[in-house]
C-alpha cells in the first residue's frame, strides 16, 4: 500500500535523497505522538534499533506537567529514562512533512527491555494476546469527528480561544456543497492520509457548524490504533500548514454537537473467519457477538473512563445530540450507546459510540476489549435489545456523567484490575484524579460572567 515503507525503502531513499528525517514516535496517555526528529544517517546508525525518552512522558498531564503521586516515576527516582523500540512495521512516508518518514516505537524498560506495563500500546498488546490464546484477533475502525476552523491555532490561541469561527456557517451533515468548499483542507488530509499507508473510505461533513468526520478502512486493533494516532496528528498538521486550526475536542462549545470517535468491532479466527456471524441466528447475530456485547455492558461503567478521559469528555453525553447517554444495545439505532451494524452479513459488528474524539484509541481498545472478553470467557448472556429513543429510556443503563463517577467505577473494576493489571489501573485512576483537582481549583469563565456583578 501507498506510504508502507520497508527498512530497505528507507535505506534506499536515504541514498537518493527522497527522505531525510525519520520521526521515532512513542504515544502517551493522552494519545498525542511524542518523540524526535531523527536525521536518516543517524535513525538508520543508531536510532533504528533504540532510541530514548524521559519517563515523565508517561506520568505526565496535557499541560506536560510533572505530577505528584505516580509509582513508575518521580523527582525522587530521578524521572529517568524508558527504551524506544521502533515497530518496523509501522515505518511509513508522511507525505504531507517534506522528506519524511515515520516510525511507531514500543516503549521498554531500559535494562530489562521488558513493555512497560501502562504504556498504551503495551496494554493493548497485552489484550491482543489475550485474544489470540483464545484463537481469535479483533478487528477495528474508529471513526473521527473534528471541528475545522478557519483561524490557524496561533490565531486562536491569540484570541484566548474565543470568538472562533467554525469554517462553515451552518449544519453541513453529508452536505457536499458545503464540504466542496472545505477541500482545501480535506482532500489534503484524505490523499495525504492514503499516502502514509492509512486506507481511507471518505470524509464527510458532520452535524454541526464546521463538523467534519473521516472514515478509514477497518483493520486489526493495533495498527488501528496506531492509524487513529496518525491521522488525529496528521489532521492537525495539514491543517496547520494551509493556515487552519482542527479540534478534536469531546465538546468544544456548550451549543455546538460533540465529537466523538465511535468504534466498530468484530472478531475474527485467526485464519480470517467472521466469528460474529452466524447466518440463522436473530439479525446474523452469534453466540460469540451476543457474549462480547453482554461483556460490554456488564462492564460498560467500569470502561467508561478510557472512552470518555478528560473533564470536557463529559459534556458532550447531551440527549438529543447522537452522543448517548445510555449504555444499552439496539439494532441500528443511533440512540444507543452500543449500536449493531451490518445485521445479517458477515459485517455484523458493534458500533461503540460512547467515546468522544478526545479519547486515546490504544487504551480504550484495551478496555472494551477486556470487557467482550470477559463476556465470551463467562458465557454472560446478553440482555433483550433495547428499541427506540434510549435519550428517554426509562430504567435503562446509564453512562456515567462525571469524570469522578468513571474513576471510581475504574477504581473499584475487579475486571479491569485482572485484565490489565493492578498498577495500570491504579496509573489511570491517578491521571484522572489529578485532572479532576486540577479542574477543581480553576475558576472558569461561566463563574465569572455570572457571578463577578450578580453575585
Ligand atoms: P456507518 O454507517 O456507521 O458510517 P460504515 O459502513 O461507513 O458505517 O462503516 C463504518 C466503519 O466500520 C468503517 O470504518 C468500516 O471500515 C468499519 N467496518 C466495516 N466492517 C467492519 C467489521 N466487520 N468490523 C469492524 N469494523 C468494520
């Protein structure tokens, strides 16, 4: 595929010139690609087998601050240093960076050359395998939501983020006039995205002002995840370049729709098998599936924090928006927190739409990943499918609506603390109580436009 680049490519192009800087990226809790900028001779020297990073990169906020409190790293430990390992795999062009090159690295410890156990791409690894020992793989889209802006991100910032300017003036959902004038930036972010080995479907225009979504083709859980890294700093970059700002956001206005990264999900024997699909069954649906979506609901209020991680995530759980705020199943109907496509096809898959597009993909993979299984191994029996408006679904299961009540639905998840382990539970409920004080002891704007005369 356009972009996959085999280290002998890379050797190749170093010679003639075509490429001259390979990005060694690792990912971070929040998701966002962290790493240097490698001149090739050096990458291919050195850098190819193992390079470094400070290990706060994992033990730190979005503001990159140094909390308090974690057990992988301190000022007391010295915030020492964790192994790269580049993934050669996941060596490709970037088309839309000059001469570049990229490559996903595992993060490791120093001596030991062991995964550090709450990197997110070890701890979706780790559920893989899992997986796998069940003689099975996952496979995978998440679909992006963003809002485009027509001011770059200087000029927002400048502006304090206020009085921003949505490209478009009105609701442009699948609207393609509209979105014609948005190519500029789009068009951009599909052929550059094709281009670095990411296989794209389409793009759209969203519900809301300025609302665009991008559609890429499934594909196993990591390297979607990975992909998902890619395109959420690839989006960012291309726009940036044509002078543009994209959010990602869960909520970036009170009044404006949310964004969301909904993920499809199936799973497949190891030799391709489409193990959700069982023709004669109710809507193709199998045993298998109907196990792996009583899994996710079971836990649906243990997993929510990996779906929904920041403060902001919450606001965007609004009725009436096609964000959910109801954790039950139902058969293409956008109401409901996990939605069933593709009914009686070998497509039959789940849809979560409980993620907002802040989310990290590796570590909500991980979770929901954690949940089905415990569904399959538990043979747990999956509840009748809810129909109609879930927005005013009486009894039905609630999402949780704070980051507070997500952390302490993790903190006490006997699921998630065997599936993937105690100390990465423990690492996440840290991060979430640290954002959660941090927002705490902010006085926002809405206090003081209603309060600073009224009060
Ligand atoms: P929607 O109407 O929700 O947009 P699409 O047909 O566009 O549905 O598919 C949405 C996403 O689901 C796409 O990214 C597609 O690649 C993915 N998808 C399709 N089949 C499967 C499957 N069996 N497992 C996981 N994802 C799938």
């Amino acid at each position: 595929m356009a972009g996959k680049l085999l280290l002998d490519d890379l050797k190749q192009a170093a010679k003639t010139g075509e490429i001259d800087t390979v990005l060694a990226v690792m990912v971070d809790m929040q998701g966002r690609l962290m790493g240097k900028r490698f001149q090739i001779e050096f990458f291919l020297d050195s850098a190819v087998e193992e390079t470094h990073s400070c290990n706060y990169l994992l033990a730190t906020d979005m503001e990159m601050n140094t909390v308090e409190g974690y057990k992988s790293t301190s000022w007391e430990a010295g915030y020492g240093d964790y192994a790269m390992r580049p993934d050669l795999s996941t060596l490709r062009r970037i088309p839309w960076l000059e001469g570049t090159a990229l490559v996903i690295c595992d993060v490791v410890d120093h001596h030991s050359g062991a995964d550090i156990s709450h990197s997110p791409r070890a701890i979706l690894k780790k559920q893989i395998a899992r997986l796998e020992a069940l003689g099975m793989k996952a496979m995978m889209a998440s679909e992006l939501e963003f809002f485009l802006f027509k001011e770059s991100y200087e000029e927002a910032q400048e502006q304090g983020h206020r009085y921003l300017s949505p490209i478009s003036a009105y609701n442009e959902d699948y609207h393609i006039f509209q979105t014609s004038k948005e190519e500029g930036v789009m068009r951009a972010i599909r052929t550059g995205l094709q281009g670095a080995d990411i296989p794209v479907e389409n793009s759209k225009g969203e519900a809301d002002a300025g609302q665009a979504e991008i559609n890429v083709r499934y594909t196993d859980a990591l390297t979607m995840a990975d992909r998902h890294s890619i395109i959420k700093n690839g989006c960012k970059e291309i726009a940036w370049a044509k002078g543009r700002a994209i959010s990602f956001m869960a909520k970036w206005k009170s009044d404006a729709a949310g964004s969301s990264s909904h993920i499809h999900q199936s799973l497949w024997s190891l030799d391709g098998e489409p193990l959700f699909f069982d023709k004669g069954a109710k809507y193709g649906m199998s045993d298998m599936m109907r196990h792996y979506v009583a899994g996710l609901l079971k836990h649906a209020g243990e997993i929510t924090l990996f779906l929904a991680p920041n403060i902001n995530s919450y606001k965007r759980f609004v009725a009436g928006t096609f964000a959910p705020t109801k954790a039950i199943w139902s058969m293409d109907n956008r109401t409901a927190g996990y939605r069933v496509c593709g009914a009686d096809s070998k497509a039959v898959r789940i849809e979560c739409r409980v993620g907002g597009a802040d989310l990290n993909p590796y570590l909500a993979m991980s979770a929901l990943l954690a949940a089905g299984i415990d569904g399959i191994e538990n043979k747990l029996e999956l509840e009748t499918e809810f129909v109609g408006d879930a927005y005013g679904g009486k009894d039905a299961r609630e999402i949780p609506t704070t980051l507070r009540d997500a952390t302490t639905a993790l903190d006490g998840s006997k699921m998630l603390r065997e599936a993937l382990g105690e100390d990465v539970v423990d690492h996440y409920v840290h991060a979430a109580r640290h954002e959660q004080s941090e927002y705490d002891s902010r006085v926002t704007d809405w206090e003081v436009s209603r309060g600073f005369e009224r009060s």
